[in-house]
C-alpha cells in the first residue's frame, strides 16, 4: 500500500520533469515543434499535448468525472500557450491532491475509458500509471529534440533525486 506522501513524490517528480522537456522543447524553433515526426503522437508538440491531455483525463477520472476529452495539438501555437495550460492543471491537481485524505490514496476509482468501458483501480494505481505514461512519452520527446538538432536532456527520476531544490517544488 502506497502513503500520500509516496504519491506526492511521484507527482513533484513529474511536473518537475516536464518542465524540463518543456524547456528544451521551448528552445526549438516554431516549425520543428510543430512538425509531424511520425512518432506516435507526430512530433514534439503532439507528443506534449497527449501527455497533458492524458494528465488532465485521469485528474477528472480520480475526481469521479468521466469523459474528459484529449486535447487537440492546433490549440497550441508555441510552447509558451502550452506550458501556460499545463500550469492550470498542474495547480488544479496539486489543490485536488492537497485535499485528499490519507486513507483516500488507496480507495478504488471506477472510470470509464473513451470508448465508454468501465474500469476500476486504486488511485495509488492510477497515480503511479499516469507517472509512468508521462515519463515514457518524455522518453520519446527527448529522442525527437535530437533527432531535430536540439541536446537532449536528463528526465529521469534519479537526476530529480539528486537536485534537493528540485524536490523543493522549486526546479
């Protein structure tokens, strides 16, 4: 069984590491970010916009609400409009889990999926899925910052790990 305090760790890590391919992807000119690379979700901005989209779909599942819908990639011009709609969500999530309960973190979530299916899991589940969703697709972000040209850069839960301000909400 997992604690709060073992979810909070994983969330930080998380919005800590995308905002570290964020900002590399920031350096990209307007084009490269735009372009289909035909990676499973296009190229860079296709890829970010799934990864909140997904975000922001299971926020809504763990508050009971089914049938968030993904968002479309045309909606962000740059990364600038993106990184400002992540933040939303990332404090709307942050005030959501600061009021969970600690006997919460385990309760079962019953969702249904886009396709109307009904699933259930813990959240602790449901936490450590979306983390895990978001770093694989960070992992590709990453490969097509090189594959445009751009240095690629450290995501990985142990860089976090190691930079204390970073798990200080401060990286």
């Amino acid at each position: 069984m997992l604690e709060k305090s073992d979810l909070a760790r994983l969330l930080d890590y998380t919005v800590w590491a995308n905002h570290r391919v964020t900002r590399a992807a920031a350096l990209l000119p307007i084009p490269d970010f735009k372009r289909d690379l035909s990676s499973s979700h296009g190229g860079v901005r296709g890829t970010l916009v799934h990864m909140m989209g997904a975000e922001h779909i299971w926020l809504e599942r763990w508050k009971g609400v089914s049938g968030a819908k993904p968002f479309d990639e045309g909606e962000f011009k740059d990364v600038v409009a993106l990184r400002d709609r992540w933040t939303v969500l990332e404090e709307h999530r942050a005030a959501w889990f600061k009021s969970l309960r600690k006997d919460e973190v385990n309760e079962i979530i019953h969702y249904k999926n886009k396709d109307g299916r009904s699933f259930e899991a813990p959240l602790s589940q449901l936490v450590q899925h979306v983390v895990n969703h978001s770093t694989y697709h960070r992992g590709q972000v990453v490969t097509l910052l090189r594959i445009l040209g751009s240095r690629g850069v450290a995501s990985d839960m142990t860089a976090w790990d190691r930079e204390p301000k970073a798990r200080k909400g401060k990286g």
